[in-house]
C-alpha cells in the first residue's frame, strides 16, 4: 500500500512538472516592472529598457559622446519644469537613439496624477546632437519653457541630422516641434500626427521646409519663418492640405549655382504684412519658381489675416538673377500688392519679365496692380500670359498696353 501511495505521488509530481514546463513554452512571462528616478547626466552609453518606468526628476543631459538608447514601448516621465537636453554644453556629442514600434510606442509624458500642457519643458538638441532618431514616439504635455520664437516638444537649436517619424505630439503648450537654425537639421520627417498643440504644431526656417516629407497630419498652419531658400537644384514645398504662414521676413530663392523652389498642387501660401518672395535676388543668386496647380487643386497664395484686404502682403518679385523657366499655372492671388509704392502680386525688375510664364491664374483684391513691370515705359520684357482673370485690383491688371 506504502508503494502504490507513493507511486500515485510520483505521477502527480510528474505531471505537475510537465504541465508547468508546458505552460512556459506556450505563454510568455512578463518582465518585472520597475521604476528608476533619473538625477544624474548621460554620459555614456545607456539603455532605457521597457520593463522599467523611468523618472526624470532632475534637468538630464545626454553628453560626453554618450548615445542614450530607448527601447519600444518605454514610459518615460518627467517632473514640473524639467526638460531633457542633449550636448547642451555644445563641447562634445550625444545623441538619443528613441526607436520604437507601432504596437510599442515610447512615450515621453508628464508625471503629474492629473497632466495637463506644459508639464515639463521638453526635449532640446543642441549643435553637439548629430544622429538622434526619433521614430514611433508620442510626446505629450510639454512645453513650459516659453522661449524667445517658441519651443517645441522637440526643439532642434542647430543640431543636425535629426529623423522624426510616425510620431504623435499632443498636447504640448507651445508648438510640437520647432527647428532652429540649421540647414542639416532633418534627416527625416515623415508620418507624423499633430493634435491639439496650443501655438503650433511646426516652426521652422524656409531653407527646412523641404525636409518635410509625406504623410504627416498637421491640424495647424506650418509657420515658416523666412529666410534664404538656397540649396542647389530643385527644392519641393509639398502639400500637407494645411497653408504655409510665412512671417518674420521674405523668402528668398536663389544660389550661385541656382535654385528651383517647386511648390506642389493644392499648397497654400499665407503672408502677413508686407512679407512675399524674392527670386535671384542679384545676378550672383540664380533663382526660379515652379508653381504647378490644376483646376481642382490650385496653388494658393494670400493673406494670413482672419479678416483680409487689399495689400494684407507685397509681391513675388523677380530680380536680375531670374533663370527662365518660371511657371505659375493654375494659381491664385488674393489681398495682396502693397503699396508704399506701386507694386503688384507678381513684380518684375531689370527686364526679367520674358523669364516667366503666367496662365490659368486668377489675381483679385490687389493694392496695386495684379502683374507689373517694375519700369514699364522702357522695359519690353513682358512675360508670357494666357487665360488668366483679373478682379478688384486698385491700380488694374497689369501696368502696360
């Protein structure tokens, strides 16, 4: 009897040890989760792993040619007013290498119980930051520190070659990413969802605006500050069915070697007072413009005013570096044509008028005129124009026979 008990014995522990080793193949265990305050710099290479949530209670910069690695689906927080920098001291580099995945994302977040925008400041990359990489990341409830221009979830102050992509930036208190000073400064932005961000969702410079790739769901105007747009070739504005607000400055196009801005089908332009667009600014500047629309999707450029008039902006104008080529072509001109002196939508200096072809295009509500020769009593230069409207301009159509 003594035997046959312990055989029974025998087999049930047997079969508990099959089942258990059974249940370990078949069903994944869980990590331990932990929490890690963070108090001290990076400097050097470092993993955040996810099986953890860290706790960034002090300012933390990633320096000393440190590369701070994020896993997927990462849960970092961070105290009132504390912002994350990387190479703020600009002496040596670091970068952030935050990769996560659609079904783990990493999540940048506030610590507070009940959050709310503008938590904590945000994420800085300075001049030292040279690949940080960005990718299936949602950054939340930043923004406090109100910096001259604006800051952003993530603010580029002249690093370089930074990728963005298939991020959610949501309510942040200022703008959800703002570039900074460098021509270099994307590597890459794509795939990016905006939603609710208080000022913005994208500041940039002019010269930055062809970094901005496909797929991106903006809810508010791109702000582009403006500035030189002078890289060799072709430079594509795209449309991202939301307007560029131009402001600050002119844009100007043009190099030595020459610049062609191309701006998609269906893309809106908004100026404030007395901005617009230089082209070849100089003979040294070579510079033309591709504006391509169609009849359903036209190209767009006008008033950033929420009630317009009459010369709200000034004019495209053409300088004496003007390549030929230059098309608008299904476009439409509204509220423009400020006029401290007579100026049109489009203005052509120093004979530049033949350079430019112009049809299909509709100009209404200028100050001035819709198309002008800077000096029409000497200049026979006319650029070519065919099936275009013209309506409500102060001074007429154009300012010759």
């Amino acid at each position: 009897m003594k035997k046959l008990i312990k055989s029974l014995f025998t087999i049930i522990a047997l079969l508990f040890i099959f089942s258990s080793c059974e249940k370990d193949e078949g069903e994944s265990v869980d990590p331990v989760s932990c929490d890690i305050h963070i108090t001290d710099d990076i400097t050097e290479n470092t993993t955040w792993k996810a099986s953890c949530t860290y706790y960034v209670d002090r300012d933390i910069d990633v320096t000393n040619d440190a590369i701070l690695t994020i896993e997927p689906g990462t849960v970092i927080k961070f105290a009132q007013g504390i912002e994350l920098t990387v190479s703020d001291a600009g002496s040596s580099t670091g970068n952030i290498i935050a990769v996560g995945s659609k079904d783990k994302m990493i999540l940048f977040t506030s610590q507070a119980q009940v959050p709310s925008k503008g938590d904590w400041d945000g994420i800085w990359l300075y001049s030292g930051c040279n690949a940080s990489k960005f990718d299936y990341c949602k950054i939340e409830y930043a923004g406090d520190y109100k910096w001259g221009g604006g800051s952003g979830a993530i603010t580029s102050n002249y690093a370089n070659n930074t990728a963005i992509d298939n991020c959610i930036f949501e309510n942040n208190d200022d703008y959800g990413v703002r570039i900074y000073q460098n021509r270099s400064a994307l590597s890459s932005f794509t795939r990016n969802t905006f939603i609710d961000n208080t000022i913005g969702d994208l500041k940039l410079k002019a010269y930055n605006v062809s970094s901005i790739g496909e797929g991106n769901i903006f809810s508010k105007d791109i702000v582009v500050a403006g500035d030189d747009v002078d890289a060799p070739g072709d430079v594509l504005w795209r449309n991202h069915n939301v307007a560029y607000l131009i402001i600050n400055d002119e844009v100007t196009v043009g190099c030595n070697t020459g610049t062609k801005l191309i701006i998609e089908a269906g893309t809106s332009l908004k100026f404030p007072q007395v901005h617009g667009i230089e082209i070849a600014y100089a003979s040294s500047r070579l510079g033309m413009i591709e504006a391509i629309g169609t009849a359903t999707d036209p190209i767009t450029f006008t008033s950033a005013s929420a009630n317009p008039s009459k010369g709200d902006w000034n004019t495209i104008i053409f300088y004496d570096g003007c390549s030929t080529g230059s098309v608008f072509d299904y476009c439409n001109f509204s509220y423009g044509g400020a006029r401290n002196i007579p100026t049109a939508f489009i203005t052509f200096k120093f004979q530049q008028g033949s350079t430019t072809t112009i049809k299909n295009c509709s100009f209404s509500y200028s100050e001035g005129y819709g198309v002008m020769l800077d000096q029409p009593d000497t200049d026979t230069s006319y650029p070519t124009l065919a099936s275009n409207t013209f309506s409500n301009n102060t001074l007429g159509d154009k300012n010759w026979e």
